[in-house]
C-alpha cells in the first residue's frame, strides 16, 4: 500500500507535469485537445491521491484543498460532458502554484 509520503509526490509530479505544458493563455489549452485530455487526466491524478491521503494526515494538515481536489476528480470522472473550461484553465492558473507550493512544504515536513 502507498503512503501518504508517495501519494504526495504523486500531487507534486503531476502538478508539475500540468505547470509544465500549459500554454500562456486560455485560447493555447482550447486550442490543443490532447493537450486538454493530458491535463485532466493529470487533475484526475491529484484528486485520486488527494483521496487516498489517510485519515492521520489529513488531522495533522487540515486544508480544504484535499477535498477540493478530490471533488474536482470525481466531477471529471463522472460529469465528463458538464467540465467548465473556465474551472479548469483557473485550477490551472490560481490552485495548482499554490498547491505545488503546500505539498513541497509538506514533503519536508513529512520525511
């Protein structure tokens, strides 16, 4: 079974891999479809192991960010036909720093 150490480098590499190839402006992500398809694929990892954090983990760093992201998972895997592109290119933008940012901190906190 993964620990919560593994579910959160699997948070950073794939926040990364989303940082990494997003286009400067909406129109690029709109434009490239496998583009689109390769980040919620990406945003459906961080939600799955965001779900997967355990019970203690969660006690010792209550964020909302942990079900936010796991909502975001299941509104992707469920509701694929009602994504907001809006949603999506603003995950981008505001959340995925600042949760790139949290789970580094966190990472050296939980060595």
């Amino acid at each position: 079974m993964r620990d919560d150490r593994e579910r959160l480098t699997d948070i950073l590499n794939a926040t990364d891999r989303i940082l990494e190839k997003a286009p400067a402006d909406r129109a690029g992500l709109e434009r490239d479809e496998m583009l689109q398809v390769w980040v919620l694929h990406h945003l459906q990892v961080i939600g799955e192991a965001a779900r997967a954090l355990s019970d203690e983990f969660r006690a010792r760093h209550p964020d909302e960010i942990w079900s936010e992201a796991v909502g975001l998972r299941n509104i992707l895997v469920h509701h694929y036909f009602e994504i907001d592109r809006n949603l999506i290119w603003n995950v981008i933008n505001r959340d995925l720093p600042s949760l790139r940012d949290l789970v580094e901190r966190l990472l050296a906190i939980e060595s």
